[in-house]
C-alpha cells in the first residue's frame, strides 16, 4: 500500500481580501492588480510549482449587506468581495498552467442544472481534466433577491433540490462516450452518434432532456467540492462529495467531524479514501518563533472591528448588531445563514468563557504561527491524527501568505515525505488519489 500523502488546496478571491478582515492593509499587499490577468495567472504558476493539488475560488453572488442592512462596511474597510466572476479568471489560470486542479465555487439553488453541466464541462474539457465544482446551495436572501426570489429556501429544500441538480448533472456529463470522437475525412465520420445520449432526467424541480454538446473530458466530469456541515449538509457530502472544505476550531472537533464523514461515506457504498477532508487553514511563517509572532500581532492589528462583525453577520445570516446577549439567533437568521459557521463561533464563545456577540465581534481566522518547521509540526500532527486529509490554505495578504507557505511550508512538508515532490497525475481526480 502506497503511504498516505497530505493534500494542500489554495483559498482564493477575486478581491484583496479572504477570510481575514485586514490583510490588503499590509504594505506587502498587492491592491493594484486585482483586476489584471496577471495577478491570477502569477498566483497559479505559484502553486502548480510547490505542487499544491487545486485552488479554488470562494463567490458570492451579490454584495454582503446583512450587518446593518447596508454594504458600507464590507465596501469601505476591504471586505470579501468578488470583484470579477471567477468562472472568467480560472481560463486565464489554466492557460499559464497544466496540472493544478481549477475550482469555482457555482450554486445549485440559483444555476440551472444544464447551464452548470454545460459551463463546467467545457473548462473540464480545455483544462484537460482539471476543474473543482464547489457545490453551494447559497444562503443569503440578498443573493435570492438577486434572481427574483424574496428570500432563499429553507436549508433542506436547498439540499433537496442540490440533489437533483447533481443527477442531472452527471446524466448531462455521462451524455458522451469518451470515445465519441472518430475524425475520419475519408468516411465523412467527424463523430460516432451512437456514443452520445439523452440524458432525459426528470425529477420534483429538476428536468433536463440532454445531450450536452460537449463532450466528455479526461476525468470524465469536474470533481465535486462542498462546505456543509448541517446534518443535512452532511449527508449531501457523504453521497457526492470528493472534497471536503471545513472548519473546526479544536483538534478533537476536526476528528470528530473526520470519523462521522468517513463513516456516512462508507455507509453511501463509497470508499472512505474516495472523500478527501481539509480543514481551512491560515498560516503566518517566519524565520523565527518570536517574528512570526510578532507578525501575526501585526497582520491582526490591521483588521477593523466593524467589518469582523459584518463578515461574522454575513456568515451566519444573522445582523448580529442586533443580538443581545439573551436573544434568539435563529430568529434573527431565518432561512439564512452557514451551520459550520454557526458552530465555529459558538467554539470560540464556549472556549472563551464568552457569548456569541463577543466572540463574532473577535472572529479572526485562528493561525497557525512560526517557522516553516513549527508551521510543519502542527499540520503532521492533525495530518497524522486523522483529523483531516489535508488542508485549505487560506492567505492573509495577497500574494505575501501563499508565496511563503510554497516557498518554505511546503519543502519541509516533501522533506518529511507528507506531500508529493512532483504530481503523479494527469487529472485533478487523479492527484487526489495520492
């Protein structure tokens, strides 16, 4: 059996700013480039050369506006924004790479079932085999309100409809044989019809006739990439996902979360190592203990408390300016709202001795902080643990946070033999199988 190998997936966003709220203040921070071509292009050249397995983009389809009923605080003080669709910048990252794995983040509530089929799989396909479906279900009524609806479906429906929107996806890709193409000029044969077929899926919400017009890529369709961690969502990850993003605030949570997804997958008829787990990451690394440290004092001092609450707000669907201390939460979500973050917080009030306001008004990202090898050490440890598979590497600062985990992270990782010198594969899919 061939040893067990860590898996490193790159957080990204089309804007300065990721999941912390002050990072594109840095004086290293690169502002004037988030919109050009280059920037993403330098960025995923990075990472195929530390041979990280993927990147994905994290999306919204509107503006946060929930803390306060206004956008001024994500507008005004830098806050996680997308500020070009990612589905058009992830070309431009697959033509200055060849083996990264590619992720845009779509959802199944607000995207039609063959228009997702029909724009993932053409990347598929010019990636040769390289794309990451984040599958989201969305949360927030401003996005609902983005496309005509008054407010977003409650979260089982939202799951139930995904379903749906999954099989119709994978009929539409398994619409082509992957030897449909014949190309033969002297019969006058470009293509074998009998290797294309209807997908003619019908389910409560869902229906598609079929076939797609593009054919199937090397990996036969995109790997499918989810966050949920209601027990809903849950049970959605142990039938399709292939990757897992998450986040937990302890050691002893993280494998709790591990053992409970392996077991639903297994329980699917899946094979555990089928499902990868990475818990999200952020990472402050230095040349010393004490310097990183002092640089992670920095980085923190930059974020603005406004736009904390806001993004604490805008992640559990809840105004959170207007939580007393003795008030109802799920009240003010309604519909709204992500159960992981939800979980998070309450961690991080329970470990604080605090309450939920408290700790949302505090929630930077917990970093893992110091030198290349102490940064090292705590990856192994969880790693090794089984509290994941792997990690989501979330940056502070662009492009400063991942140019230093690739340059120095990621060679203690190969040095200890954790994670690959050089990718095995040619398709996403197939590098998660390391």
């Amino acid at each position: 059996m061939s040893k067990r190998m860590m898996h490193l997936v790159a957080y990204l966003k089309t804007g300065p700013t990721a999941v912390h709220g002050g990072g594109w203040r840095h004086p290293e921070a690169r502002l004037d480039d988030i919109l050009e071509p280059e920037r993403y292009e330098h960025i995923a050249r990075e990472l195929e050369a530390a041979c990280f397995d993927a990147c994905f983009f994290a999306d919204l389809l509107g503006l946060y506006d929930i803390h306060k009923g206004s956008l001024e605080s994500y507008v005004k003080h830098g806050g996680q924004i997308s500020y070009l669709d990612p589905m058009t910048v992830l070309p431009i990252m697959a033509r200055a790479t060849s083996r990264l794995g590619l992720g845009a983040t779509l959802s199944t509530t607000f995207y039609n079932a063959y228009h997702l089929a029909r724009s993932l799989g053409s990347l598929d396909v010019l990636s040769k085999g390289r794309v990451a479906w984040n599958i989201v279900t969305s949360a927030t009524d401003l996005e609902a309100q983005n496309f005509g609806f008054d407010e977003i479906l409650p979260r089982d429906v939202r799951y139930d409809h995904a379903d749906e929107v999954l099989e119709a996806c994978c009929a539409l890709w398994d619409s082509w044989d992957a030897d449909a193409f014949v190309h033969d000029k002297q019969q006058g044969v470009f293509a074998d019809p009998s290797k294309v077929h209807y997908a003619n899926y019908k389910g409560q919400w869902v229906s598609t006739r079929g076939p797609l017009s593009i054919p199937r890529s090397p990996q036969g369709h995109p790997v499918l990439m989810q966050a949920g961690s209601s027990e809903r969502g849950r049970r959605f990850a142990a039938r399709w996902a292939e990757l897992i993003f998450t986040a937990h605030g302890s050691a002893t949570a993280m494998q709790d979360f591990y053992r409970d997804i392996k077991g639903r997958v297994t329980s699917e008829g899946r094979a555990p190592e089928d499902c990868k787990i990475l818990v999200q990451s952020t990472v402050v690394v230095a040349e010393t203990d004490a310097i990183a440290r002092e640089k992670a004092e920095y980085l923190n001092s930059l974020a603005n408390q406004e736009l904390i609450l806001a993004m604490s707000s805008s992640n559990v669907g809840a105004d959170l300016s207007k939580l007393t201390a003795d008030g109802n939460l799920s009240e003010l979500q309604g519909n709204q709202g992500i159960q992981g973050a939800v979980d998070f917080l309450n961690g991080k009030a329970q470990n604080a001795g605090t309450d939920f306001k408290s700790a949302a008004q505090k929630s930077l990202p917990d970093q893992i902080v110091g030198t290349a090898q102490t940064v090292a050490d705590q990856l192994q440890a969880l790693f090794e643990s089984r509290a994941c598979d792997g990690f989501v590497v979330s940056p502070i600062y662009h492009p400063g946070s991942h140019e230093a985990f690739c340059r120095s992270v990621v060679p203690e990782l190969q040095r200890r033999g954790l994670f690959r010198t050089a990718y095995s594969g040619q398709t996403l899919r197939d590098n998660l199988k390391d």
